[in-house]
C-alpha cells in the first residue's frame, strides 16, 4: 500500500501540474484599439471606418464596415476606444462582431459595448457618438486589418 500511495500522490501532482499549464496557455493576450465610426442609414444603414489595434507595442491599421437591417433614421459618429481581449496575434481581432440593440442620440452622447467575435477575441469599448440618429436594429460589424 505504500507504493500505491507515493503512486497515487505523484499521479495527482502531475494532474494538477499539467491542469495549471493547460489553463494558463489558452488565456491570450490584450490590446488597446481605438477607432471612429460614420454610421448612417433611411431603414437600411451602413457603417464604415478606421483605426489603429496597438498589441504588443506595435501600431497595426484597422478598418471597419457593416451594415444594419431595421428601424435606422439618421447619421453619426462615433469615436471608439478600448480593449481587445483574448488575442493571441493582431489577426485574431479581424472578424464580424454582432449586436442588438437600441438607442438614439442628438447631439453628442456617450456610451459602452462589449462584443465578441467567432475567434474569440472580446472588444470591450467606450464611445462619445455625434450627429443625429435613432436606430432599433441588429448590427454586423466587422474588423479587418490593412
């Protein structure tokens, strides 16, 4: 039985080593990206942009582009800045990003999204929007590099 035990313990022990290894590894990385976006649209909206993802100290060229399909009336801009989480490499950030959602501004406002994308990078961003619009829509958006 004593054999069984020191077999046991170090069984575990390496169980555990390699749990802890394997966890840490599949965490990425984060980046800041900041980025301005005209939105605009009569039922039917469109959104088009760019901006710069810093990763790793390095500045990479952005665009973004979409479109919305619901109650959109208006134009805006909004300026974006944030973090991108769970990258592993500036590419990971490229995809669509998804959303539902409601709202309306006159004039100035602010506000904040978190959203995600098929590679599981997760935006977390703050905006001050400008212009004059009121949208009840889904949102495509999607992130790509130059």
């Amino acid at each position: 039985m004593r054999i069984s035990r020191r077999f046991r313990a170090g069984l575990f022990g390496l169980i555990a080593i390699a749990t802890t290894s394997v966890s840490s590894a599949t965490y990425g990385d984060i980046g800041t990206i900041r980025f301005s976006v005209l939105k605009a649209g009569w039922f039917i909206g469109g959104e088009g942009g760019t901006g710069t993802l810093t990763f790793h100290g390095r500045q990479y060229p952005v665009s973004i582009g979409g479109l919305s399909a619901g109650l959109v009336f208006g134009a805006s801009q909004t300026h974006f800045v944030g973090t991108v989480s769970n990258i592993f490499r500036p590419s990971d950030v490229a995809g669509v990003y998804g959303a539902a959602g409601a709202g309306a501004a006159i004039g100035a406002g602010a506000g904040a999204i978190v959203l995600s994308n098929e590679k599981g990078a997760v935006l977390s961003l703050t905006g001050r929007q400008v212009g004059l619009i009121a949208n009840v829509d889904l949102s495509g958006m999607a992130i790509s590099l130059r």
